[in-house]
C-alpha cells in the first residue's frame, strides 16, 4: 500500500475516509438496480428522489440477433416516428413542450429506446415508449423518405476503427456477436432491408418475453401505477424467432487494406456479463489507455506503450453468454504498428512477471472507478440492467462486484494473463497493411 509518511495532510485525511467508510457509499443500493416483473415486464429500477428521470424499453433486438442484415438499425431508425395514436410530429412537439429528450440507439445484443424527462412527466413517457414498442406504423413512405436515407448516411461515415472492431469479433465469434455492430458501405443491405421486413423483426422483438423496463429515478409506485396499462398492448411473445445461436469463441485473423485511417484491433476472450472474473476487470484497468491525470504519462501499460501518433486503449466487451478484451490501437501506420509491438511486449511481461504491488493497487482502483462511473451514467447503467434481464439475469450488484476486486491478487493477474496468451487470439488490421503487423509478427496464436 502507500507508504502513509509520504502523503500529505489531505491525503491521510481522504485515505482515512475512505478506510472509515470504504465504498459502502458508493456502493449504496442506489448504485444498483433493484429488478421485479410488473404485469409481465421485466422491470429494473433505482431511485435517487432527483427532479429527473431515465425511462428506457431495452429490447432482444441488437445486431447478434437479426435473421437479415440491416433490420435492427432500420429499427432503430423507425422510433417515434408515426404510430397508431400519434404522429411523429405531434411526439416530437409533446415531447419538448414537456422537456424531454427521445433517443434510440443499439448494441450488438439490445436495442434501446430511452426518455429522460422531469421525474413528474412518468406517465406520458411510460405510455409513449409503449406506443412506441407496440403501434408504431412502419410505412412504406417513411422507409423511402427518411429511414433508407438516414440509414446510408451513418453507413457513409464508418471509420476504420469502428471496422476494425467489428472484424475482431467476425473473427472471435462469427456470427451472431460477429455480426457488424453498423453495415459497411460495402454491405449491400437494399437486398434485406424494406419496411415489411423491419414490421416482422419488431413483431419478433417487441414482446414482453425479449423487453425490460429500465427506470432511473422513478419511485415504485409510479412505475407499478403506469407500466401495467401502458404495457398491456404488448404481446406476451413474438410473433416470430431471432438468431438465438449461443455464441462460441473461435479466434483468428482479418486484414482489410483501407487508405487513410490505420487500426489493429488484438483481442482475447474476455468476461461476460454476470460471470465472476475480477481478473478480466482489473487487467483491462492495468492496460488501460491514455493518461487520465493531466501532466502525467499514466501508469496503465498502453499509455506507456504509445508510441507518438497512436492512441491506445483497452475494453472488455461483456455479452450475455461471451466476453472479448479487447487493445485497440488507432493512428499513423507506422506508430500503430509500434504500439501494437509494445501493447503485446507490456502484456507478455505481466505473464511472466507479474506487476508491482503499488501497480495493482491502482489497476484495482481504476477497475473500480470504471464500474462506479459507467453505473452512473445513465446509457451504459441502463443497457446493462437491460441486457442481464432479457438474457434471464439479475442487475449487476456492485457492492459484491467491488468486493470481487479486491480479492485479485499479483499472482491472479499474471495467471489471467498467462490464460490469454496462451490460448487463440482474434486480431483485426484495417488501414496500409504494407506497414500493419500480422498477428504472427507480434508473437500470438490465431
């Protein structure tokens, strides 16, 4: 630990703190999500008693589980627009004569239609998200009109990191999780996509048997008071089946010649949501990224090992049944191949020597900082309270998660990393592959 002659008077005072108190504040029941099932919903909720409120349907309907490509960002696309009831025009203009703020956006494993609006406006955004979910209109006018092109410019504007990444998991998991989180330009989507094909992903998706109902900051009562009505149009079941294959990490590598943008993507088997691996969250704080203290090179081993004109960092992506950690590395060919070379020296020396201790005390505090802050914020809180539900688990309980951190030790990360190495990586290159390494270049098994 810090030697406690070395720090000054606030800093005893704050380690004293948070000896008195550890993170029992942080980790208070506030920070997690209480789950329940209301008239058949799956329903996670917490409660600050703030003036705002996060409302959001999290549904089965992400990317690993459309039959054709292109369905879950047509619907996406297709929120609040016309529905059975009201138009788009009319929700739009409710919408911010009361405030609020209406997005939609999608994972590889959910769909998300969340509201934030004033904590008092629960029932006109529960009955509109219902709406949403069960009487949208998908009109053929509005596919050509708006949705195909809005489609087409997002698929315009996929840069080379974001194929980088989608390469990696094609070639950990295939399909399914492998499937491109956004379509390529070069993805010939016109061939699936039109507004019938959207109404039979929805009618697939959107039942109370592939939804949860994630609240932040609304009280019980309100939400036992609206979701019942409000959700009783919703079908129990889908009217249709989704690519439900349980995902199987297979590992290998893609190279995709791209001029302008350089990425590599070297990625492991990582953690998946609910599973008990505290190493994996620990080894993604120790590899870290770039400094997050002004004036400082950072501790984590790829602020070290970036070389200038590269950017690095690590993530581990947790899906209901799979996990990938990822090290992306992002910038000018030559520095990302340095980077890469360095990212995996940095990883190999972990396997064989372990770390510092003063350098595990600050992987575990960044580990978790990362949980506690992501749990905050109201997307990522919310898409995983969601994910867990829809895939048949509990919301994340952060107190045991935090524990669990604790209880890494050296040897335990060195084991982990050891396990990685060892076994097949999944490495994605886009950019000059004249100066981008191949996965055997840098000493891993594909």
């Amino acid at each position: 630990m810090i030697c406690r002659s070395a720090l000054s008077r606030g800093s005893k005072l704050a380690l004293g703190r948070q000896g008195a108190r550890g993170f029992a504040a942080a980790a208070s029941p506030k920070a997690s999500y209480e789950p329940t099932t209301i008239a058949g919903v799956k329903v996670a909720s917490r409660d600050d008693n703030g003036p705002t409120t996060r409302l959001a349907v999290v549904a089965k309907a992400g990317t690993r589980y459309e039959p054709l490509p292109g369905l879950t960002v047509g619907l996406e696309e297709f929120a609040y627009k016309n529905t059975n009831k009201r138009s788009a025009l009319r929700i739009n203009r409710e919408a911010e004569l009361l405030g609020g703020q209406l997005t939609a956006y999608h994972t590889r494993e959910a769909l998300v239609l969340q509201a934030s609006f004033l904590r008092e406006d629960l029932p006109y955004f529960t009955e509109l998200l219902a709406e949403v979910v069960s009487q949208t209109r998908y009109t053929t006018h509005e596919f050509h009109e708006e949705v195909k092109d809005i489609i087409h410019q997002k698929q315009a504007k996929v840069d080379a990191s974001a194929v980088a990444l989608d390469a990696a998991h094609a070639v950990a998991f295939h399909s399914g999780l492998g499937a491109p989180l956004y379509p390529t330009p070069s993805t010939p989507i016109d061939s699936y996509l039109n507004e019938q094909a959207v109404a039979d992903f929805a009618a697939a998706a959107y039942s109370k048997s592939n939804i949860a109902v994630v609240a932040d900051g609304a009280s019980d009562h309100g939400l036992q008071k609206w979701i019942e009505p409000f959700f009783k149009s919703v079908p129990a079941q889908g009217s249709g089946s989704l690519n439900n294959a349980a995902s199987k990490y297979h590992g290998g590598e893609q190279r995709i010649s791209a001029v302008g943008q350089n990425s590599v993507v070297i990625a492991f088997p990582g953690a998946s949501l609910g599973a008990s691996s505290p190493e994996t969250a620990v080894l993604a704080g120790l590899l870290g990224g770039e400094s997050t203290i002004k004036w400082s090179p950072g501790f984590s081993l790829l602020s070290q090992a970036a070389a200038p004109g590269a950017q690095a960092r690590a993530t581990n992506y947790a899906y209901s049944d799979a996990g990938l950690l990822a090290i992306q590395i992002n910038g000018q060919s030559a520095a990302v191949k340095k980077t890469a070379e360095a990212a995996v020296k940095a990883l190999k020396s972990v396997a064989e020597s372990g770390v510092p201790q003063e350098v595990l005390v600050k992987a575990i505090a960044k580990a978790k900082f990362t949980l506690l802050s992501g749990s905050e914020v109201g997307g990522v809180g919310i898409v995983h309270a969601g994910a867990n539900l829809i895939h048949g688990g509990s919301p994340l309980k952060v107190a045991e998660t935090l524990k669990a951190f604790e209880s890494v030790t050296g040897d335990k990360l060195k084991a982990a990393a050891k396990a990685l190495l060892e076994g097949k990586a999944s490495v994605a290159s886009v950019g000059d592959l004249h100066v981008l390494p191949f996965a055997e270049d840098l000493g891993l098994q594909v």
